[in-house]
C-alpha cells in the first residue's frame, strides 16, 4: 500500500513541479515579461528549487565520451557485453588512431568494477570509471532496477549476485587470459565469496582484489547503518520495508525493498548537511555562480536517482552480512547455478593479491570493516597484501571526486600494475622456445649441406682459372 501512496504523490506533484520549471525559466529571462520584475531572480531561484525537490529522477547515464591517454583523446564506445535479467556487464572501449597511444593501452591491464546493488545505480561510480580508463580496460556490473524485471524471470538471491559476479570474472578473463576486481561498498562481501568459491574449485581466479569501504567484518565499529540492522529483527525488515511493486511497472507484483524507502534513509543520516547544501544552491542561483549550481544539480541528479531491489536479496544480505555475520564467520553456504551447496572459504584463495582501501571518516563502513580481509585470507602471502586509509575522506571520497583522483586511485592503480602479468609477455618465452627448437636447426643444417659446397664449387671451377691466365699475360 505504501508504494501505491508514494506513487500517487508523485504523480500529483510531477504537473506543479513542470509548472515551477517553467516558472523558474521564464523569470530568469531578462526579455520576458517575468524577467522585467525587481524580484525576478529570487523568484526564478525559488522555484527552480521546488522543481528540483518534487522532480522524479531517472536513470542517469555515465556519459563518458572521450577520455585522456598519455596526452592524447581518446574516443569511448560503451556497450553492453553481457546480460542476464537483474544485470549487465558494461564495456568502455576506448578507441584511437594514435598508434603508440594504441600500442600501449593493449597490454594495459583489465578491470573489473563491481559496482554496489544497494539502492543506488552504477553511475554514482562515473568519477571512478572515468578515472580508471586512464590506464586501463574497463567492464563494471550495471544492476537493473527490480520494478522493471517482470516476475516471469523469477527472483533474485544473494545467491544469484555472487554467481552473477563469477560469470562476469570468467567473460573477462576469457578475452584476456586474466583480469582485475575492484569492489565497491556492498560488493565486497559477495565478491569475496565469488573469488573464494572459484579458488575452492581450482578455478584461475583474478590477478588481485581491491575492496574499498566494504563491510567485512560489521561487528568493527559500528556505524549507524550496522546498528539499524542489528538492532532489527529479520521478520521487522520483511515486515516494514518490503513492499509490491504497483501495477503501472513491468515488474508488478514482484516483492521489493523500494527506492525511495533507501533514499529516505540516506537523506536521514544528515538532513542539516541536506538542508545546507539545497539552501546553499538557493543563494549561489540568487548570486548568478553557475559553476556551484551546476556542481549541485550533478551530484543531486545522481543522488537522488535511486532503484528498488528484490526483497529476497535485501533480507538475505542484512541476514548474512549484517545479522549473522556468515562471512567472518565461516558458516556461508552459497548456491552454485548447478544446485550444489558450496561452504565459501576465503582461506582458499592464494593466487590473488588483496588491496583493502578505508576512508578515514567513512560513517557507513567503519574503521576496520574492510581491513578485516586481510584476517581471514590467510592463504593469499603476506607480500601480496595491501591496506590504504585515505586520510580525511568519508564513504563517498575514497571512489569519487579529489581524495579519490589524487590520493586513492594512484595507490590502486600501482598496486594493480605492481600484479599484472602482460599475457604477450607471458607468452613471448614460449614463443622464442619454439623458434629455437624448430626454426634454427632447420637454417644451420641447410647452410652446412647445401650453401658452402656451392660456393666452394664455384670458386675452383671458374675463379682460379681466371686467375691463372691473369698471371700468364
């Protein structure tokens, strides 16, 4: 009933929030009859932000298209490369003429990004993707919106996520022999238990993890997000927050944690900070500062663009992560695609190389949350690990924006490269082995059967007689 309520509101205030963009327009036009009024910029600023309050917000798009390579533009194709019904696996290919730019993006190495399914869609990680692309290939798990998947495609588990992440390891692993994870927040723990189930079966796993601002191990330092769902019954969530989704979508009927019921409980975190910032933008439209008001609409537009989930992952998450901890405490059993039950134990993995990165003043994933990877991937060497705090920066800072750009990503960014084998590298002793084995022999018998006779022959028959007569005369 609640989502059916929300959904009328917002189709009540859409006509009056369309009406006060226009408002907004017409007394911001000096030519306009509006514009002339004494008032007409705190009119066209005050309405301009009722706008924005009661606007619906979609989907953004990453909108990336050319990015910066060693001092050259380069142009950016983004494609969708694999999908399955609550996902798809995005590419950003980047594309150039430049043949020395070509040549070494080739052997740049393949990421990953497992972007978080908890609330928000994978643009809010644009900054990360654009800055990665600098010095590497590009793929990150785009979430679909659970109202938009039609229960024909059945439900979705956090069963289903961490096989949805081991199909997305394989598919770039199979373009290029290997490839790189980074996760983002929620992902940590099912990426984990992703890399760990591959490792347990004796699958090839990724050359490194980097697990940013995650929630490991949530019994360290409590935030309030951990305290909500500690504090709450499992039957409290399914019975308060999990809602059908309306009938005007094509996912009707489909059980969800809604959208706006997550935005509603980021917006409470810090409403002072909320409230600042929108009348902060009220003062900067009044001023004319166009730069601050257009930072404001695109960290908003992004903020507030938010997607329901399927319930039974919701509840399966706070359970496992939040609840019973599973993961720390080795008591996870995950589903495989075959039906198989399968014990995740992170101990398993050894091949990889495991980066742990914390913001010092996260207020979601608190200090140590995600450093407790390190406890319990015991198998991977003590060389191969890695932990980064980036000083002064909250949840958001360590993936977006300059703490991320000029702190955070050179560190992932070495660590990454320190662990990259070049597959033409790989090969290239192989190779040489080869031509060694066949090609050479082959060239030395032929020299020594055939060319030096020749040109021993050749010498007695008609040099030296030449000589001889030379000498006579």
């Amino acid at each position: 009933m609640l989502y059916q309520l929300y959904e009328t509101q917002r189709s009540l205030i859409e006509p009056f929030s369309d009406l006060a963009s226009f408002a907004a327009k017409s007394f911001a036009n000096p030519l306009s009859l509006a514009g002339q009024n004494p008032l007409s910029q705190r009119l066209s600023a005050s309405y301009d932000l009722m706008h924005r309050l009661g606007k619906d917000y979609e989907k953004p798009e990453f909108g990336l298209r050319t990015i910066e390579v060693l001092g050259v533009e380069v142009a950016i194709h983004e494609r969708i490369e694999w999908k399955k019904p609550f996902c798809e696996l995005l590419r950003f290919k980047r594309l150039t003429d430049d043949g020395p730019t070509l040549a070494v993006m080739k052997d740049q190495p393949a990421v990953l990004i497992v972007a978080p399914l908890s609330g928000h869609y994978a643009t809010l990680l644009r900054d990360t993707v654009k800055t990665m692309l600098q010095g590497h290939k590009v793929y990150i798990t785009d979430w679909k919106n659970a109202r938009l998947v039609p229960l024909s495609e059945g439900e979705f588990h956090l069963d289903d996520y961490v096989n949805y992440v081991q199909e997305c390891i394989r598919h770039v692993q199979s373009k290029y022999g290997n490839c790189h994870v980074m996760s983002v927040c929620q992902p940590t723990v099912p990426v984990l238990a992703a890399v760990s189930l591959m490792a347990s079966r004796g699958e090839k796993t990724p050359l490194t993890m980097t697990m940013m601002g995650g929630p490991i191990d949530a019994r360290k330092s409590p935030t309030a997000v951990n305290n909500l769902a500690t504090n709450k019954s499992h039957s409290w969530f399914e019975n308060n927050v999990i809602f059908r989704v309306p009938s005007k979508f094509p996912g009707a009927g489909r059980r969800v944690y809604p959208g706006f019921l997550q935005h509603s409980g980021f917006v409470a975190m810090n409403p002072d900070h909320h409230a600042k910032s929108h009348f902060d933008y009220f003062k900067d439209l009044i001023k004319g500062d166009d730069t601050s008001t257009e930072a404001h609409r695109k960290f908003y537009d992004e903020y507030n663009a938010v997607l329901d989930m399927d319930a039974d992952y919701y509840l399966e998450t706070i359970k496992v992560v939040f609840q019973d901890f599973s993961l720390v405490s080795g008591t996870w059993d995950v589903t495989s695609p075959a039906g198989k039950l399968e014990r995740v134990k992170p101990s398993d993995i050894r091949t990889t190389a495991l980066m742990s990165v914390e913001g010092e003043l996260d207020d979601i994933s608190g200090s140590g949350q995600t450093r407790a990877v390190h406890d319990i991937c015991t198998g991977v060497p003590k060389a191969k690990q890695k932990h980064f705090e980036a000083k002064g920066a909250g949840h958001y800072g360590i993936f977006s924006g300059r703490r991320w750009r000029e702190h955070v990503y050179p560190e992932v960014t070495a660590f990454i490269n320190s662990h990259h084998i070049t597959p033409a590298l790989k090969a290239a002793p192989a190779k040489k082995a080869a031509l060694v084995k066949k090609v050479a022999p082959a060239k030395t018998v032929t020299l020594a059967k055939k060319a030096s006779p020749t040109k021993k022959t050749v010498v007695a028959k008609k040099t030296t007689p030449a000589k001889k007569a030379a000498t006579k005369r």
